[in-house]
C-alpha cells in the first residue's frame, strides 16, 4: 500500500481510470474533474454566458474535519473519515476506495447524521467499513486538517442543436484548508456529469478555458490537508508500471498506454509549480515524451487527427521544460564535480551565479507553460477524446480490425522493429561519429519507452536482463549527450555575455574547462560504452512473435 | 494485501501466554466489529474449548482447527489470529510465518523464557519473510509488573538480542477468570477491565502498523 493518502485523482478526470479500462464508457461511469483558479477567474466563469444562463446557484457554506490516527492509519488504506457540518447538524462520512484490508477490494462511502462534532464510529457497523477502520481506541481519532469553504453549484445544460444532451453540474470552490497551524487556499471549480455522453464535461470545461485561463488541479483537498497537515511538498513521481494485459484489444491498450503517460506528466504537474524538487520538472518532460514516442509507435494503428494535435502539445509543453531542466543538470552533474576539483576558482563562481540565473527563468517559463491554458486545453483535449472512444473512434474498417487484435501480437512486432533498427544503427559503434551516437541514443530511447510500455506483457528473467543491459547503454550515451547540450547552452550564454559587463574572458575560460573535463571523461569512458553496447547488442529479445495463446 | 491481516502467536515455551494472548487479541478484534477468525494450531485445543465456552451474545469469533493441519481462512474474514503449539517443525514454523503480518512473541519474565525466547528468535530471524522485514516481530513482556526487578531485567535481556517489547501486560486474576467463561477483556466493562485493558494498546497499535 502507498505512503500516499489517497493517490492524486489520476490527471484531471476522476472516474476516467475505469472509463478507460473497457472500450465503451458506461454512461453510469463517474465523470469528475477538477480546475484551479483565481477569485478573480471564478467572478470570470460566473459571468460567462454558459454558466450566467444557468439562472442562480445553490449556495452552501462546507465545514469538515478529517480524522485520522497520529500514524496516518485511515490514509495508508485509502480511506477518510470527515465529519461535515450542515447547520446545526453533522454528518460523518467513512469513504473508501481501491483495494481494502481483508481482502476487501472495494469502494465504498458510508454516511450517517451523528449528534456532534466528533467522529462517531458506532455508527458504522458495515464489516466492510470496520475492516477499514480496525481496531480504533478511544483517543485514537484526532482532527488532521479541515476544508472550509463556499460551494457554488449550478446545472448546466448543454447540447441540443445537433450536439447530444448533457446536464452537468458546475460547482465554484472558494476558501481554504486548515490545520492548526497552517492555512492554504481552496479556489478551484469542479464539473461532474449528471447525465449524458462523458465528453459533455470535457468539452463544457474547454470552452471555459477557451475564455479564462484556468489551470490543472491534480491533488483532491483531501490529499492536500494531509499534505499541508504533515508538511510535505508534493513529491515527484516516477512513471510506475504498467500491466496492460495480453489479451487486452489493442485499443483498448493504447488507451492504457496514453492514458499511463498523460498521468505522468500531470502527477508531477504540481512539482513543478512548487519549483523545489529537480526532479518535478525532470518527470514530468518524460511523461510528455513517453506520450510523444507512445503516438509515433502507434502510427500505423491511430488516425492522424489525435495523433497530431498529441505529438505537437506534447512537444510544446516537454519544450517549454526544456531549459529548466538543462540548467539543472549542467549546475549538478556538469559544474559541481569541477567545482569540486578546482576549489576557489573565481571564473568557475560567475558560471555558477550565471547559470543558476539561467535556471531561475527556465523554472519560472517551465512554471508560466504548466499554468498556461495551453496546457489545461491539452489535457482537457485528450479528456475527451479518450471519453468519445480513445483508439477506437473514428475508425475506418481496415483499423477496426487490427485495433480488435489482442495487443501482444502488435507488441512483439512493434518491439521487434525498435530493436532491428537501433542494432542496424548501432553498426560499427567503435568508430561512430558523434552525430550518429546521438541519432543511435535516440533511437535507443524509443526502444526503452516501447519496451517499458509493453513489459507488463513480458514478466520473467529474459525481459529483466534486456531492459537492464539497455538501460546501461543509455547512461554512457546520455552523458554524452548532457556534454553536448552543455556546450550549446555554454556557447549561447557566452554570446548572450559577450559585450557585457561581466568578465566575459572568464565565463568563457570557466567554460572551457567545464567542458574540458567531461569531455575528456566522455572519452576516458569509451572502452566502457563500447563494452556495453556489445553487451546490449548480445542480449536475447525477450519478446517471441505471435506470443499468444 | 490479499487475504485478512494475519497475526501469529508463537514461542517454543509452553505456559508463556500464547492462548492468553491469541483469545484476547481475537477478542480485541470482534469487539471492534471487525470479522474474526481464531485458528488453534495446537492439538491440545486450549483456544477451541475457549471459544466452546463463549457465551451467546458475545462478539462472534470463527474457529478453526488446525491441530493437525494449517488451513485457510474462510472468505471475508479481516482479521486472523493463530495461536500456534509450543513444539513445531520449523517446515510448519515456516509455513506459518508465511502467512503471517505479525508475529507476537510472548516472553515471561525467567531465565528459562529468555533462553527459550532467545533460540526461537534465533531460529526464525533467517527466514525470509522475517529477513525481508515482510513480517513484523511484536515481543510481548507477559505477567509483568513495571519497574519490578523482574522486569527490568527482561528489557537487558531483549535489548541484548537487539529487540524491545511492544507492550507489557500486567500479572492480572482476570485472564484466568475470563477465560474460564470464554470471554477477553474486551467483552467487559468494568472499570478494572478497562485499567487492564490499557496494557494492549501499544500491542493493538502495532498490529494495525502493518497495513
Ligand atoms: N498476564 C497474565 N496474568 C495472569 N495470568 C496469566 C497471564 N498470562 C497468562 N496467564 C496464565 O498463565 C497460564 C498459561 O497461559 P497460556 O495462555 O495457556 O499459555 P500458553 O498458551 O503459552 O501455554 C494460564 O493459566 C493463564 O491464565
Ligand atoms: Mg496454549
């Protein structure tokens, strides 16, 4: 069980992981999601013509308290218990959800009036909910943190005039978490359906967007008063694995496979807007490019309409990240061990206060990118593309058929040109040029997000050994690479310093020697990367064609 | 996790308090509306003939006999409590182990528990789900008054072989007499059931870490 209060809600779409998991939405499927805002574009989205046309809100003012135990008990199973105040009345709420102690895979809510403020566990008597909860003594219980805020909601209707009917509610957040020491503002909208097709909410929310520039909101306030209350910052997150299933249709597994990427870009998108963690940045440029190799892998098999618009937003958003994270690997993998070997050199110091300044804008255009509505419409886009069907709409006859195919045939096939053509590219590697190097890394990198993609399809040793012998590879190449990114950042910062008033002699002087020195470890370690590519070149695919029973 | 939360009573020493402790975490869990089950791994059947003696009314415990044999637990149970035999081959310790999330060791305070203590410990550390830290040792101090010479001498003895007690529990009349009606302590509510009550809190607390 994760360390995790409640995993994020999976991008900005509730409800979409078990959309996703079988080709057709249920209509019945839960459709939430979640936008951040300003008080300024909440007075904005009260004045835009859908919603002014919705005639007046309901308004209530929301006070609860969530419980738990001093070892975070409820929270480690995925669960919360809230009391919630409603006038002179409480209403306690035991919610659950993902797999449960005991065997107990379920989601569930529990709700029941009790008669005051603090938690009152006799109520539930649902062995499901106990098994949850187990054993809780008394003064086990304490308040963690509480949401207080005013809720605005409106039904929406949308459609008619050739678009299917929908009925959605809108509600406007306003206020703020607290605990007893903290406080952090609640300003978010949220929209569910109530009836109707799934991309009814997508679409409403883009043309919200279109007018107001609202952002993505991943955490729920449940996972952001446990944040605030045990004072943690949200931590970057890695891609995961991915067990898509053999049998799985193929498009239905491409649905997984992009969907999978999308959340890793949106897992870390609250990471990068705190700008503390290095890594934030770093996971979620790989998300986007995981999702921009997972299009152009399936090429043959998606039509061009979500293929284009996927590859260029993807493009652009991994882009905009791009500085921010350079600079954060030239100040600690490239400068730091020079730094290390010549103690006290001046020139070495102006880099370091250049390239931090450099670092400080990438952070603050990687941040400005993450907020845009660029980046909301993108995610909103893809939202609604995968509720109007994913791989599998708009298809002509001649995909429908492939895209019914258990996904392990296409795998094997796909996985097998990856691997042909980086070992064709990979010929004469003692000798290669450096450009070539570089067209083989990249080539190599595709490979791994492919291999990655499909491993859940693969368990056993023989995969195990391939991705480790590959991963390998892709160190000695990657550093290489970093080197040669380094000097065309080094050589556009000297420009850029050239004619300036500060000692443009010695940046150019510390930047021979930053470069200096890697690259001669870039050479020093030539014997290694050609040891591992031969290694890498004698490893036995792990993937047999036409695996499927 | 699959399966319910699973806790092992075990040590090598008879008399040690394992029935004692299994009857009453069983009931700890049953009070607490959670779906218990009590598995007798001893062919003596000490925690069967307590649940034979449970009176009508009480939190509902199922048992099962695993005298001869380990079995499983039925469907939907959350918690399980083993009471294991004194004597066991270490396949059937194992095995046993495997199963488990926690594994609560009651230790009296003699010369003669500590030894006994300190081979069964020895004897299982090696097992991988124990090695792996899979499965949690929760050592309980048994019929113990605090700050007695007794018991501060069962503190060096753990901390020599590198463990601590969870939890000590008083030298208490109202085991045996619960007990002889099939009940635990948490089927009373006395006052004086609760004062002695307080003993398992950190032991509860543990057994709830786990997952
Ligand atoms: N904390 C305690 N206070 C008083 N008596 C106890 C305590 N723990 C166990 N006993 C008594 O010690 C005896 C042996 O305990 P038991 O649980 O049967 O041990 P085991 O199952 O390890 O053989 C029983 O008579 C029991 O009532
Ligand atoms: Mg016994």
């Amino acid at each position: 069980m994760g360390a995790k209060p409640m995993e994020p809600a999976p991008a900005a779409a509730e409800g979409q992981a078990a959309a996703s998991e079988s080709p057709t939405v249920a209509p019945t499927a839960e459709i939430e999601l979640k936008l951040a805002a300003t008080a300024e574009m909440l007075a904005q989205v009260r004045r835009s013509a859908v919603v002014a046309s919705a005639g007046t809100p309901v308004r209530k003012h929301l006070d609860t308290v969530y419980y738990d135990t001093a070892d975070r008990r409820l929270a480690r199973r995925r669960a919360a218990l809230r009391v919630r105040r409603s006038g002179k009345r409480y209403i306690q709420t035991l919610k659950t959800e993902g797999e449960l102690v005991g065997a107990l895979a379920a989601r569930g809510e529990w709700e029941s009036p009790i008669r005051g403020p603090d938690p009152d566990l006799s109520v539930i008597t649902d062995p499901d909910a106990r098994a949850v909860l187990g054993v809780i003594l008394p003064g086990d219980l304490a308040p963690v943190f509480a949401t207080r805020f005013a809720r605005e909601t409106r039904l929406i209707d949308v459609g008619g005039g050739g678009a299917p009917a929908a009925q959605i509610e809108l509600a406007l957040d306003d206020g703020r978490i607290e605990t007893l020491s903290r406080k952090d503002p609640i300003c978010e909208l949220e929209l569910e359906l109530k009836s109707g097709s799934p991309a009814a909410v997508f679409d409403l929310a883009r043309r919200l967007v279109a007018e107001i520039p609202l952002s993505i909101a991943v955490r729920s306030k449940a996972v952001r008063g446990y944040d605030l209350a045990d004072g943690r910052d949200p931590s970057a997150v890695r891609a995961g694995d991915l067990d898509i299933g053999s049998q799985a249709p193929t498009a239905s597994a491409i649905d997984r496979i992009l969907r999978h990427c999308v959340d890793h870009w949106t897992a870390n998108h609250e990471v990068v807007l705190q700008g503390v963690d290095p890594e934030g940045v770093h996971q979620m440029r790989v998300g986007l490019r995981r999702l921009r190799s997972a299009v152009s892998l399936f090429k043959s098999v998606l039509p061009g309409e979500p293929a284009g618009w996927l590859r260029s937003e993807a493009r652009w958003l991994a882009g905009a990240l791009g500085p921010a994270r350079e600079w954060d690997v030239f100040l600690s993998d490239l400068l730091a061990p020079v730094e290390t070997a010549h103690p006290g050199r001046a020139e070495l110091s102006v880099l370091r206060l250049l390239a931090e300044e450099e670092k400080t804008r990438g952070y603050a255009a990687a941040q400005a990118a993450a907020r845009d509505r660029r980046a909301t419409d993108f995610l909103l886009r893809f939202g609604a593309w995968l509720a109007d069907g994913g791989a599998r709409s708009g298809t002509e006859d001649a995909r429908t058929q492939s895209l019914d195919r258990p996904i392990a045939e296409l795998a094997a096939n796909l996985l097998d040109r990856r691997h042909q053509r980086v070992l064709k590219m990979g010929r004469g590697f003692a000798g290669m040029a450096v450009e070539r190097r570089h067209a083989l890394r990249i080539e190599l990198k595709k490979l791994r997000y492919a291999v990655d993609f499909f491993a859940g399809l693969f368990p056993g040793k023989a995969a195990r050994s391939y991705r480790r012998a590959l991963a390998r590879l892709q160190d000695h190449l990657g550093h290489l690479n970093d080197v040669a990114v380094a000097e065309r950042m080094l050589t556009a910062l000297i420009e850029q310093h050239a004619s300036g008033t500060r000692d443009a002699a010695g940046l150019g002087l510390a930047s021979g020697l930053v470069l200096g020195w890697h690259t001669r470890a870039v050479a020093d370690s030539e014997p290694v990367t050609c040891q591992d590519w031969a290694g890498f070149a004698a490893v036995r695919p792990f993937w047999t064609r036409g695996r499927v029973e | 996790m699959s399966g319910p939360l699973t806790v092992l009573v075990a040590n090598t020493k008879g008399g040690c308090g394992k029935t004692t402790i299994a009857t009453n975490l069983a009931g700890a869990f049953a009070a607490a509306g959670l779906t218990t089950a009590l598995a007798d791994g001893d062919r003596q059947g000490s925690a069967l003939g307590w649940l034979k003696r449970r009176p009508e009314g009480a939190a509902p415990i199922t048992g099962l006999d695993w005298g001869k044999e380990d079995g499983r637990a039925p469907r939907k149970v959350a918690r399980l409590v083993v009471d294991a035999p004194a004597a066991m081959r270490i396949k059937r310790a194992e095995a046993l182990i495997k199963l488990a999330d926690v594994i609560v060791l009651p230790v009296l305070p003699s010369p003669y528990d500590e030894a006994a203590t300190a081979r069964f410990l020895k004897r299982i550390e090696d097992l991988k789900p124990i090695r792996k830290s899979r499965t949690a040792v929760a050592v309980v101090g048994n019929r113990l008054r605090p700050r007695t010479r007794a018991s501060t001498r069962l503190d060096a003895f753990l901390d020599d072989i590198g463990h601590t007690v969870v939890t000590r529990l008083r030298d208490s009349t109202l085991y045996a007499e619960t007990a002889a009606k099939g009940m635990s302590l948490f089927d009373l509510s006395t006052r004086r059931a609760a004062a002695t009550r307080q003993d398992w809190s950190p032991l509860l607390h543990a057994v709830e870490a786990v997952v």
